[in-house]
C-alpha cells in the first residue's frame, strides 16, 4: 500500500503566488476593459486653437514694391565766366527759392566793358541824328537844282550806314548786359542747397566741369521711384493718375498722399519690371532723397470679396483649404485664394464671409475634430 505524501510548505507558497498572477490577470482584462469603455463613453480629446474671423468686405488691389526718393529737379551751379567770388549769399543746406542770391562774381571788368559800349552806342546815335538832319536838307537843295542826285544818295546811304551801326552798338550793349548777369549768380529753382564748395576770394572758371560751385535739390513736391512686375501694367495705365502711392520708411513715417506721376515707356529686361514715379506734394519735407522706402500702389477697388487671415489657410494635395469651426467641430472647407496681401488671403470661393477659422493649431486637426477656442496672449 503506497504512502500518502504530506505537502509541504514550498507547495503552499507556490500556490499562493499562482492565485495572486490569476487574479492579476482578471484585474487587467476587465479593468482596462472598463477604461477603454469609459473612454468611449467621454468621446475624442478636446483640441486647443486660435481663430479668426472671414469677413466680406471692398478689398483694394495693390502692388508692393521698394522704392528711393528722389529730387523732383537737382541743378548743378556753374560759374558761366572766369572771375573771383566776392560774396557767398547762403549757409550750407538751407532752403532757398528761385531768384535769390547765391554767389556774388567780381564784374569790374565787364562793368567797365558795359560803359564803353554805352557811350559808342551814344556816339553812334548822335551821328545818326546829324546824318538824317543831312540827308534833309541835301533833298531840299537837289530839290531846287543846287545839288546833283548823287549826293542826295550819298546822304540816304550815310543814313544807312549809321543805323547799321547804331544797331551793332545796341546788340554789343545787349550782350554784355547779358554777361552782366552771370556774375551774379542766382538760385535758377526752389529748394534745398548743399554745401557751397568755394568760398569768398576763391577762384572760378568756366571751362572747370568738375565739382559745381553748388547743388541745389527741388524736394517740394518730390518723386519715389519704385518698379514694379511687367503683369501690372494694363491695371497701372487703366488706373493712371487715379493709383494712389502710399510709402513707408524704417522710422515708421507712412505717407498716403502720393499719385503716379510716370511710367517709363519701356521695360527692362533683365529684371521685368517697369520704373515708375510717385509724386508726394512734401510741404513739411518728411521725403528726403535718397531714402529707401517701402511703396504700396492701390490700382483698384475689388467690391464684396471674402477675406481671411493669411495664416487660416492651409495647403494640401487637393490644394488649398481651411478649417472652419461649426459647433466646436473642425470642418474642412476647400477654398480658392485670389492673392495675399497685408496679412489677409482674398478668396473666389469656399467661404461666405461670416465663418470662424482656425489661424493656429491646423496640424493637430483633421475633420471632424472638436475644438477649444483659446484667447491670444497678449504680444503674441
């Protein structure tokens, strides 16, 4: 008769420890069962972006370009005769209008000149005056027989004779009075002078082409060339006068009176694009020349088109599209953009205008995505 065996201790803690990993196991299986149904039950996680508003409104039709202001008119002075300065009339970099003294040239000479010929002129004349009283009263006697028709002839032709003289004389005059004026000199436009580059007792010259006595700058009006793409330019001639010229400089000066005032009458070929000039009245002088700026022209005023903010609209491989937020749900709605300008996408079709979109968050979102509105930070 076989011996019945007595378990031991080992076997007890052996199967205490199975019990425990089944009991484990249950814990698990209808545990996480549980979870996951709570889950379901609570629906898919809640989604935080930023949004924005479509609007429907008259959207403007702009090109965007750099421009660099330039002078209206800018005249070099020259000295037009050889002579020394006496008197400079202007401090450097002042406003000057037209006709005002600039530089004063020394005109002895030629002052002298102008009284020689005033006073051959004089004499000319007079010889005039006593060849007519001449020629009169040799008429009278050829009249009456004394004198041969000869000289009655003789006389006319002395007449004549010193008339062309007396207009040589007067020409002479004229043309020195003229050269008069060239010493001195004077402010031919309004504007801004330079730096006068020579100064009283200095020596000039007219044949010097160099550096001008000075030069002035006609700032008021004032132009802002700019270029802008060969595509634009049935829109810009359509528009003429009637595009308005709107700037902007680093220093956050932005001005908007501004009209085109030219086009040039070719485009350039290596770039593709056409020169334009912007006239801006520049009463105050807020325009200096050689500024850089950037321009803005308004060609049109598109009516009823639906906008967005630029960063709403998203690119995909059916192309572009926006989430619009219905109820807190994330839609995808395919639009068509027309053009992007000063932060806002222009579109042809997908919205109404009165739609919520996203503008931050699009890459966590797919359809049917719930959505949590959060307020931007300020400065963000």
């Amino acid at each position: 008769m076989a011996a019945k065996l007595k378990p031991t201790r080992s076997t007890y803690v052996m199967l205490a420890g199975c019990a425990v990993l089944v009991a484990a196991g249950l814990w698990w299986t209808f545990g996480s069962s549980s979870n996951q149904s709570a889950q379901k039950k609570k629906g898919p996680a809640t989604i935080s972006v930023l949004a924005g508003k479509a609007l429907r409104k008259d959207v403007p039709y702009r090109v965007e370009s750099l421009g660099t202001v330039q002078p209206l008119i800018t005249v070099s002075i020259r000295s037009r005769v050889d002579s020394q300065v006496v008197k400079v009339h202007f401090e450097d970099g002042a406003k000057v209008n037209e006709g005002d003294p600039l530089f004063t040239l020394d005109s002895r000479a030629i002052d002298a000149q102008i009284q020689q010929a005033e006073a051959t002129l004089s004499l000319a004349k007079s010889q005039l005056e006593k060849a007519e009283r001449d020629r009169e009263r040799i008429a009278g006697l050829a009249a009456k027989g004394t004198l041969s028709p000869v000289q009655e002839a003789d006389a006319k032709t002395n007449v004549e004779v010193l008339k062309a003289t007396v207009a040589q004389n007067e020409a002479n005059l004229q043309n020195l009075r003229v050269l008069r004026t060239y010493y001195d000199v004077k402010a031919p436009v309004s504007g801004r002078i330079g730096v006068a580059n020579v100064r009283q007792g200095a020596i000039v010259r007219s044949a010097d082409s160099g550096t001008p006595l000075a030069t002035i700058n006609q700032i008021a009006p004032i132009y802002v060339a700019f270029g802008i793409p060969e595509r634009f330019i049935p829109e810009l001639r359509t528009a003429g006068e009637k595009a308005a010229v709107e700037v902007a400089f680093q220093n956050e000066l932005t001005l908007s009176n501004g009209k085109v005032a030219f086009i040039e009458n070719a485009v350039d070929p290596q770039t593709g694009t056409i020169l334009v000039r912007g006239i801006f009245e520049n009463g105050d002088e807020k325009l200096w020349p050689g500024t850089l700026a950037s321009v803005r022209v308004t060609l049109r005023i598109d009516p009823n088109l639906v906008t967005v903010p630029a960063e709403a609209v998203q690119s995909g491989q059916k192309g572009n599209f926006v989430f619009v937020i219905e109820n807190n749900v994330a839609r995808v709605r395919a639009v068509k953009v027309l053009r992007t300008a000063g932060g806002e996408a222009v579109l042809s079709e997908g919205l109404n205008g009165d739609e919520t979109v996203v503008i931050d968050g699009q890459l966590s979102l797919r359809e049917g995505s719930r959505v949590d509105i959060k307020q931007r930070q300020a400065g963000s």
